[in-house]
C-alpha cells in the first residue's frame, strides 16, 4: 500500500514538473509571436511561413497543457491560445484596414480553422472530463444513463465544474470567430455568434460576459435597442462584465445627441417615427437606470406612451416582387432588419425586457422612484394587449359577450323611446301618468344611500301576468313598488342571472347592459322561479294565460301591443347577429399561432404583474381600458381554445381543432413547461422560475413545437386572467352566459326628466340627509376604533408573525394530511424548498403519495394561495462555521440545500428563548434525522444555523393540545 502511494506521488510530482517546463515553452513561443506580429505592415505579413510555424507549435502545446494539469494550468493555457493565435492576428488585420482585399482568403481561413479548433476543444473537454453539459444543441458526446461509472478520483467533481468554465470559455470564442465573419465578410449571418453566446450564457448563467458579446454583435441594429437591452441584462447577472456599464453609457450619450437633434414627430416616415420612438424611449431609460434626476417625468412617459400607441398601428411596407425584382427585394429585408418600419415581436420583446430589469434595478435601490417606472410598464401592457384583441378581431374572433350587449342596447333603446313618447301624452293627474307605464315596463328610482345612478330597466310584465292567473292583479302603486328589484350583493364567484331570467333574455331580449355591467337587481318572483321551467317563451306563455279565462285589460293590451313589438325586435336582433357574423380567416389564425403575435412579450409582463397587485389594486378608474380589454381578451381565448370550455358550439375550423387537440393534450402540464421567454431569462432577477427550479428539466421530456408554445401561452393567458378575476373584484363572471364581465364604476347621478309628487321629492330628500348623516357618524366612529385599535397594538406590543413551517419531501408527502389541517388553521405559512420539488420529483414514478403531493402543491401555487410559497432565487445562504463534505450521500446533500433555505430567513432573527434555534422557523421531518453519516451531522448543522428541528407527528400533536386549551376552533 506504502509503495502503491509513494508511485502516485512521484508521477503526480513528475506531471507537475512537465507542466511547468511546457508552460515556459509556452510562454517564449508567445512571446515570438508578439515580436512577429508587431514588425508586420501588412495582412500578408500576418500570414508568413514563421508566424504560421510558431502559431501552429502555440496551438498544440496550448492544448497539450490544458488536458496535461488542468486545474492548474489550463484557463491559462486556454485564454493565451485565444488571444495570441486568434484575436491578435484579427486585431492586426482589422487595423490594416481593406485596401489588402486580396489576402481576405488568408484571413477567412484562419478563422474557419479556429471555429473547428475550438470545435474540438469542446469534444475533448466532454470526453476527457466526463462533462455533462445538455445545453449544448450540438454535441457529440452521448453518455449511456445505465452504465456505472468508474471509481472517480478524489477532485472529479472540481474537475467537472472547472471542464464547464472551459466550455464557457470556448462558446465565447465561437461566438467572437463567428461574430468577426459576419463583420468582415458580410456573407454570413449573425444569429450563428448569437446562437454560441447564448449556449454559453445557459452553461455558465452567473457570468454576464455572453450578454456583453451579444450587445456588441448588434451594434446599430434597431436603432441600439437590442445592444441597451444585452448590457442592462448583463449588468443584471451575478457576475457582469466590467466594461458592460461604459458600452451602455457611450451608447446613452450616442441616443442623446441623436433625441436633441429631434424637432417635430409631425410629417415623419415610418421609419422615421419608429426611431424617434426608440431614441425617446431610451433617454427615458437612461433616466431611470443612471439614476438622472430629472423634473417632467410624468410628462415624458405620457409622449413616449403615445408615441407607442400610434407606433404599434403602423403595418410592415410591402416588399417588392422576390420573383421580379430580387435585388430590390433583398435591399428592402436588410434595411428592414436594420431599420425597421413597424414595431414587429422582437422590438417589443426587447422594449418589455428593458422596461422590466430597470424597474426590476429600481425597486431595489428606491421603490419611491421605482413607481413611475412599474406604472409606465403597466401602461406598455394595456397597450399589447389591446392590439392583441385587435388582432384576434381582425381574425374572425368574436367576442361571445358582444350578442349580449348588442342586443340589450337596442331594446334599451326602442323601449326608452316609447318611454318618452308616453312621458309626452301624460297629463297632470298622477294616476294617468304612472298607468300606461307600469303596463310595459317598471320604473325604479334609486334610493339616495344607493351608488347606481337614478336609470329605468326593461323587465317584462310576468309578475303582472302570474297575478291574473291567480286573480290578484293589482294596477295601483303599491304593486309597482312591491315588483322593483332590489339589488343584490354580487360575488366575483357566483352568477348575476339566474337560469330563469336568461331564459326571459332569450325569449324577451331583456338582457339589458346593466347585466352585464355589474348592476344586478332581482325581484321576490324570480327568486321563487329558478328552479322553474314553464316559462320558456312568451309567446307561449301568455296564450296559456288566455286559455285559463284570467287575462285582464291589462293583459289584453300587452299581448296587442308590447309583446308583439318585443318579439319583432327580438326577431330583428338574431337575423343581424346572422348576418354580421364573421367568418374565420384560418390563414391568419395559423400565422397567428406560428408566432405572429406578442405573445411571448405579454407573457413575461403578466408573470411581472402578478407580483405586482398592489400596482393593479391602484389603478382605479384608470385601470378600465385595462381591465376590460383582460376581460374581452378572456372571454375569446376561454371560447375557442380552451377544450370543453362551453356546451355551445364552437365554429368549425381545421387549424382551431388543431389547436384544441394541443390544448387538451398539454392541460396536466401546460403549467409548468417554461418557454424560450423564460429560457433567455434563465438566472436573472425578473424569471419565474429559479436558475435551478425542476421545471428546466421538462425541456428535455417536452420539446414543444411553435404551435404548441403558443398554445402553451394562451392556456397561461387563461390562468393569468382568472388571477387577475380573483385580485380584482370588479370582474365577474355570470354562469348562464358563461362569460366574463367588468362591474362599470358608478357614475355621478344624473337629473332625470320624471314627475313625482312634492310629497315624494321631499320624503327622498329628507332619507337623503339623513343617510348622508349617518355614514358621517359610522365614518367617525370607525376612525374612533381604528384609532382605540392602534392604541391598544402600541400598548401590547408587535404581535407575534406566523410560524413558517418547512417540510422534507418525506414529511410532504407521507403526512399531506397533517399538513393540510396545519394550513387550515391560518396561523402558518409552508415554505418548499427547491430541493424538495426535485425530490417528489424523483418520487413521483414509484410512489403515488409523491404525486398526490404534487398536484396539490401545484394547485395552491397556481391558485395563489397565501399559506404556500415556494423558493425563489436568492433565498439561500450558506451555513456558519460548517465544512461541506465533499463525497456524501444525496440525502445529505439534500438537507444542506434545505437547511440554507432556512438559514435564510432565520440568520437575522433568533428567538428569544435559546439563541441557537428559532422560533420563527420549524423545520418538519417525518422521522427523526439519521447521523449515522460521521463527516456531517444534521442536527448539529441544524442548530448551529438556528433552525428549529421536529417531526412532523410531534409538532402537530403539540399544536392540536395547544389549540384545544386556548378553547379555538379549528
């Protein structure tokens, strides 16, 4: 054994010293290099028989050192190959400038070599360091899941992190190779560079050396938008990039000169208009991101908003004929891509990016001035998604609400003529004015404690009709008040109609608008009849009454008159709805969902504002258009996309049945799948999902085609509005229509033309004052006891936060029961650790527990559900005082992720009683924790970090004793 350690010193002692003398080889052949280089006049002298001998030797000894001691010599080795052999020589030659045309050959080899150099690189890495890197889309090497691997060396697992820095480290040279063929040879594109700095921002998501590449591969492209967006989000990264600030300031001052030379926005080109919108947009940034002080805030986003409104109407100018003028043709996409003559998906993806890490930058060093930034955001979004609902229109989509409301406003409008004809033809005798009326219509005069405003609603005489079968009929005013609706609290959750009054808007079109918008009234007879079925339609409905012998005058006059007008008008409504029906363009619709739209940019904004309620619960009035256009956008998606969403036929098309098939397929884990918007995102600050969440390895299950990503987004866009429904009460949704709809804002009261006695006018007058008294008494009393209230809060002292629990995966899924009845008691708040997910993850296939767990975690997450939260980025750290095992079982690992989870939140604040554990934060287990394990102890980590640790079964069972003696119900 002695003799077996004493060779394996001596050969690690002699690699070390061959890798040193190879490093001092190394060095003087770069240092010929250099001489070389800078006696060279020329690009043929770049390219001389010596410098190519010295280059060649530099770039086989380079990569001899790098896999000879990697860990010591070969990010060295790895960057003096780079510089010396490649990004030297381009350098030269770029300053030689293009008089030497005629050696551009040598100089477009020597690239092309590099890129298979690196190229190979890259395998060698793979192979030789067993580096598992699937980000890559190109790779080679294709390790087999079910072969054991060997005994591993000691620094394996160093040495697998120190092979993905070197991939890092050769994407980014590709991406320089490439990006210097499409500068100097314009032959080639340069989304082949974009496409290795963005492979190398996945394997290395802290560095933010790819998005620094990334914003000078598109340097005055888009008017440098996409070059401001790569560095704000480089500057976002763990890691960024030092010169990343300076390139965004000279492109700042560059945008700066450009907007004072801006005169007028009147008499402008498209292209024109498109650039005065993005230069403005960007001095706003600079505002907000350097920190400017600057006075006309308000007024400057107001331009920049409406230079966005008009800007997102303007259409792409047609191209010219590819088959007839393909020169001119291949002209007009370059200048379109260079300068482009309409906001298309990526000038807005860029915009939405921007807006969000400024306002994302902001929140964190001043949320005061951070407002105007999330309220300019919040704005961006009203605006796409009014012209997606433009889109969807232009498409054939329909609103199902829009029958509802068309066919309301026309009665509303024949009937209040005939209204003001009899209000004409009255006399002054009180009787004679209230009788013609209360025969067709009732009347109802808001109270003066009411919010709606004083307004006449249709409603067919049934009441009337129903009292002459029974031989009640009453015609004076005492029925007419008895028969008013009253109005009836609404919830966001229940219907406003009942079955019976859609059945009356069927037959009757009474539908008014006031049903829709929010004003619901219901009378005592309706309330008895909607279980009820007989009256189904009028015209049935009242000759049964003539057949039972008990019609009255007024009964007669009805059916002579009103009846047969209503259901003329109700006839001339549905012939309309035929005829203006649109029929579906399934062209359209299928570029729509081959990715003409803005959806991946709304997504991100909808996952920005969800965070944001507090922002959406302040809008007010102003949020209307907003919410409106949620609520319209809801209802169309909701209709023709969501599988078994209505019982009413759908409209026919081939590319929609397509559509719905993917939806139905994708309704368990549409949820979780993240989208190539989330994938560039990956590891900053404004992704919904961690850099290290589970859902990242769905991609490799799901490999979702363009059709079903945008499908994908318009489920989510479902989910996303029911959200918004639930954090906005105005939005309600009504169960016989099956439709949504926005509760209108009640509007000051107007002076209706109606003649009341004096006697009438002063007895609402004096209810008046009187309310008015009253709710000045209730608000002082209520200001009283929020004062008494405060008082006693200062006096007792802060309250005691919610204990916040933190359950294992085995805790999770083996006691879910117990966990449910803790959170029923709305004392607690569960937190899950990222770790944890992946592990029911891995559960899942074996165990049914596992998965159950699952699908309720997923629902209380999805449904917003305050008690549970999940880990999000950042909220870890590491634990005190403790060395890390560096060969341990997974489980071990495990409990170290969780244990810095609660370290977290637990580092700031200790309890009082002992100050090694607190009493904020209990960590559940299902057993007690196995040491056996002799380099780490759980417990003793636990502690050290001042994480209270208890089983599940014990904490519980000390919760239900201590709720069954403080006498609470649980």
């Amino acid at each position: 054994m002695n003799g077996f350690s004493e060779n394996t010193e001596a050969e690690i002692a002699e690699r070390n010293e061959r890798a040193k003398k190879l490093y001092r080889y190394i060095t003087d052949v770069a240092r010929r290099i250099d001489e070389a280089t800078a006696a060279c006049h020329s690009v043929a002298d770049l390219f001389t028989t010596y410098i190519e001998v010295q280059r060649q030797k530099l770039r086989d000894n380079c990569e001899k050192l790098m896999f000879l001691d990697p860990l010591n010599y070969g990010k060295k080795s790895l960057e003096l190959l780079w510089r010396k052999v490649y990004y030297d020589t381009v350098s030269a030659a770029k300053k030689f400038g293009e008089a030497e045309n005629e050696y551009d050959n040598y100089l477009f080899t020597h690239i092309v070599c590099g890129i298979g150099h690196f190229h190979h690189c890259i395998s060698r890495i793979q192979s030789e360091m067993k580096v598992e890197c699937c980000e890559l889309d190109y790779t080679p090497q294709h390790i087999d899941e079910e072969k054991e691997d060997a005994e591993k060396p000691s620094h394996d697992e160093e040495l697998q992190l120190f092979g993905r820095g070197l991939l890092h480290s050769c994407l980014i040279y590709l991406g320089d190779l490439s990006r210097y063929q499409a500068e100097i040879f314009h032959a080639f594109d340069s989304s082949i560079a974009a496409r290795y700095y963005l492979q190398s921002a996945l394997v290395d998501m802290s560095s933010g050396m790819p998005y620094n590449q990334l914003g000078n591969l598109y340097l005055d492209k888009n008017h440098n938008l996409d070059s401001v967006c790569y560095y704000i989000q480089c500057l976002s990264c763990t890691v960024p990039f030092e010169g990343a600030l300076g390139n965004l300031t000279k492109l700042f001052e560059k945008n700066t000169q450009f907007v004072e030379t801006i005169t007028s926005t009147e008499s402008l080109s498209q292209v024109e208009h498109i650039q005065t919108t993005i230069s403005n947009f960007l001095s706003l940034i600079e505002v907000w991101y350097l920190g400017k002080d600057e006075s006309d805030i308000p007024q400057k986003c107001s331009s920049i908003a409406q230079l966005l409104k008009i800007s997102m109407d303007f259409n792409q100018i047609p191209l010219p004929d590819i088959n007839k003028q393909y020169t001119e043709y291949q002209q007009a996409v370059e200048d379109e891509a260079l300068n482009p003559s309409y906001l298309n998906s990526n000038l807005i993806h860029k915009i939405v990016q921007v807006c969000l890490f400024t306002a994302a930058k902001m929140n964190d060093a001043d949320e005061k001035k951070a407002f105007a930034a999330k309220a300019f955001t919040l704005a961006l979004l009203s605006q796409l998604l009014q012209k997606l609902l433009q889109q969807l229109e232009a498409l054939g989509f329909q609103n199902p609400a829009d029958k509802y409301n068309k066919r309301s406003a026309r009665m509303i409008e024949s009937l209040s003529n005939k209204v003001e004809k009899q209000e004409k033809s009255t006399t002054d005798d009180e009787s004679n004015e209230v009788g013609p009326i209360e025969n067709n219509i009732n009347v109802v005069v808001s109270e003066p404690n009411e919010t709606e405003e004083t307004s006449v609603v249709t409603q067919p005489d049934i009441d009337a009709t129903k009292d002459g079968q029974n031989g009640d009929a009453k015609t004076n005013k005492k029925t007419l008040a008895k028969r008013r609706r009253r109005r009836r609290l609404a919830s966001s959750d229940s219907s406003d109609m009942t079955e019976s009054e859609a059945s009356e808007a069927e037959s009757d079109a009474s539908c008014s608008d006031e049903a829709l918008s929010g004003s619901s009234f219901d009378s005592d007879d309706d309330m008895k009849s909607d279980n009820s079925d007989d009256i189904t339609d009028t015209e049935t409905a009242v000759p049964s009454e003539k057949q039972n012998g008990n019609t009255t005058n007024i009964h007669e006059k009805h059916l002579n008159g009103d009846v047969k007008e209503n259901w003329k008008i109700k006839k001339d409504d549905m012939s309309c709805d035929s005829d203006t029906k649109t029929q579906l363009k399934a062209k359209g619709i299928q570029d729509f969902l081959r990715g003409d739209n803005f959806l991946p940019s709304i997504k991100l904004l909808q996952d920005w504002i969800l965070n944001e309620k507090d922002l959406l619960l302040s809008c007010g009035d102003s949020g209307e258009s907003l919410f409106q256009c949620v609520v319209d956008l809801l209802n169309i998606f909701t209709h023709y996309f969501k599988p078994k969403a209505s019982s009413k036929p759908v409209e026919s098309c081939e590319i929609l049945d397509y559509a719905r098939s993917i939806a139905k397929k994708l309704k368990l884990d549409y949820r979780t799948i993240p989208l190539p918007e989330d994938v560039s995102l990956r590891g900053s600050n404004i992704c919904k999902y961690d850099k290290d969440a589970a859902e990242w390895q769905l991609l490799n299950m799901y490999q979702p085609s363009v059709y079903e990503e945008n499908i994908i987004r318009i489920l989510k866009f479902i989910d996303f509005g029911d959200q918004i429904a639930k954090i906005v009460p105005r939005i309600r949704y009504n169960r016989s229509m099956q439709i949504l709809y926005l509760k209108k804002t009640p509007t000051a009261k107007v002076n209706t033309k109606t003649n009341v006695k004096k006697g009438r006018e002063w007895h609402n007058s004096k209810k008046q004052q009187s309310s008015e008294s009253e709710s000045g008494l209730l608000r002082r009393l209520g200001r009283l006891w929020l004062t008494s209230q405060v008082r006693e809060l200062e006096r007792s002292g802060r309250a005691a936060p919610p204990t916040m629990l933190v359950p294992t995966a085995e805790a999770l899924h083996t006691r879910l029961k117990q966990v449910k009845l803790l959170l029923r008691a709305r004392a607690f708040i569960l937190l899950v650790p990222s770790v944890v997910l992946q592990e029911l993850d891995e559960l899942k296939r074996d165990q049914s527990s596992a998965r159950d767990a699952i699908r309720w975690l997923e629902g209380a997450l999805a449904g917003g559900a305050r008690g549970v939260r999940a880990q999000r980025p950042g909220q870890a750290r590491a634990l005190p005082l403790l060395k890390y095992p560096r060969k341990a079982p997974p489980h071990i690992h495990n409990y170290i992720q969780i244990l810095e989870f609660c370290h977290h939140f637990v580092a700031d604040d200790r309890g009082a009683g002992d100050p090694k554990t607190s009493s904020l934060l209990v960590l559940l287990t299902a057993d007690p924790p196995d040491d056996s394990y002799k380099e780490f102890s759980i417990t003793g980590a636990a502690q050290s970090a001042g994480v209270t640790l208890d089983t599940i079964d014990n904490f519980y069972a000390k919760w239900r004793q201590t709720v069954h003696k403080s006498g609470k119900k649980r």
